[in-house]
C-alpha cells in the first residue's frame, strides 16, 4: 500500500522491524506508518499505529500496559532501524466502531497515544531482555514456572502451549476441559 494516492499519508502496512540483540532476534510487525505531514518522507516525522480488536472501555490495566510496553519496543526497533524515534505511537481500539450504527467520527475512546520517551523504552527493553533470559533458563533446566494467578491476562492463558498442564488459571485449578 506503500505511496497510495487513496491514502496519501499511509507510508507503509504491516510494516516489519527487527534488531540483533545479544543472543537473540527482537523483531516485530507495526500495523500502520503514517506521515505525520503529507509528502514529508523524513522517518523522525512517521507515527507507528497498531490495531487492536478490543474495547478501550472496559480495558483489563494489565492488558493497556502489556499494549504501551509493545508500542515502545516498536519504537526501539523503529530507531534502530531509522536512526530516530517516530514521531507518535498510537493505539487504535477497533471495538469502539462498533454499534448499532457506523459512526460518522472516530470516537474519542479509539485511540491511545503511547508515551515514547527514551527512559520508557529502555525499561521495555531491558524487561524484554530479562523475560528471554528467563525462557532460555527455564529451557535449559525443563523448569516451567506458572505465572501468579491474576498477573497474566486470561487472553494470554489461552495461547500458552502449556496452558493444559498448568496451575495459574480457572483460579488455580487449570484449564477447564471441554469435551465434545
């Protein structure tokens, strides 16, 4: 969609980036790049959006924070791979279009900007570095600790391979089977 005259401000969709970090890959996949000004193709005046198939109202804390933490590693990707930090990130909650009619404005609860701060990022990394090494020790020892029940969203349960053996979720107790 790269230069579309439909959308002239759209620089790029599922747009990739990717780092070498010490001992592994960081990489990601941004939902949207817009020019902040139009026909202004300088990367420090880019805005990083990505979609999220959620209400805002309503949102769990730990989920919004999870969103912020994704946004500034994107950021730190976005700089390694431009030399500077774009301009905005925003989230964008595709559930607030949702109604009994399409709305004519975007609501005023779709969209969240993302501090980007230097510091931020820093954490983000820092605490995304710390998770890998965790993974990687827990590989080498075949050592698998649950997480604390409540500081893991239930979304993320779901899609954990080893979500059927595990203690955290269904208050403690696992997974509910299901059968057919």
């Amino acid at each position: 969609m790269e230069g579309s005259t439909l959308y002239p401000r759209v620089r790029d969709t599922e747009h990739r980036l990717q780092a070498d970090q010490v001992g592994h890959i960081l990489h990601g996949v941004v939902d949207l790049l817009i020019d902040s000004v139009d026909d202004n193709v300088d990367p420090a005046n880019c805005e990083m959006w990505d979609y999220k198939g959620s209400s805002r109202v309503g949102l769990n804390p730990k989920d919004l924070e999870t969103y912020e933490f994704q946004m500034r590693v994107y950021a730190y990707l976005y700089q390694r791979k431009y030399g500077v930090l774009p301009k905005k990130a925003v989230l964008y909650f595709l559930n607030e279009l949702d109604g009994e009619t399409c709305p004519t404005q975007r609501p005023a609860n779709a969209l969240i900007e993302v501090s980007i701060e230097p510091d931020e990022i820093e954490v983000a990394i820092n605490e995304f570095t710390k998770t890998v090494n965790q993974i990687e020790e827990s590989r080498c020892t075949n050592q698998w600790e649950a997480a604390v029940p409540g500081q893991i969203s239930e979304q993320d349960c779901k899609s954990c391979d080893l979500r059927w053996s595990c203690k955290t979720p269904n208050g403690g107790k696992g997974v509910k089977h299901i059968y057919p």
